[in-house]
C-alpha cells in the first residue's frame, strides 16, 4: 500500500510532466520548429508542381500557422464566459 507521501510524490511529479508539456505547446521553440519544417515541405511541393516563385508561396502556409498558434483574447474570453 502506498503511503501519502508517495502518493503526493507521484501527483507533483505527473504535475510537473503536464506543466512542461503545456510550456512545450507553446514555445517559440515548437512554433520556429514546425513553421521551418512546414516552410521546407511545402517549397518542395510548390516546385514540384511547378509553382512559381515557390519560396514566397511557400510562406502561406506557415504564416497560416502562426496565426492559428495565437490566442485570440476576444474569442477566448467569449469562449470561456460561455463554458
């Protein structure tokens, strides 16, 4: 049988996890991260497909991404009053 201290020990350790995995969500780290990899992939396909100007197309879709990163204070507060 686990005792409450042990029992304490693994809540604040599984807290600790779910708080570097929330910080981890929104990194700059995470967002250069997969905006760079989003940028690469989609100038290859831009030119495979025979896009013109293909590294200013390519830049739609991580912008798009960005944006979707962002929090939207109007839309959260609206959306947290209504929960």
């Amino acid at each position: 049988m686990e005792t409450a201290e042990e029992r304490l020990n693994k809540i604040e350790e599984r807290n600790k996890k779910v708080e570097l995995d929330k910080a981890w969500e929104t990194s700059f780290v995470r967002i250069l991260s997969i905006s760079i990899i989003t940028y690469i992939a989609a100038i290859f396909v831009l030119y495979s497909i025979g896009v013109s100007k293909p590294y200013l197309s390519a830049l739609i879709p991580v912008l798009g991404f960005i944006l979707s990163t962002q929090s939207i204070p109007i839309v959260k507060k609206y959306w947290i009053k209504n929960k």
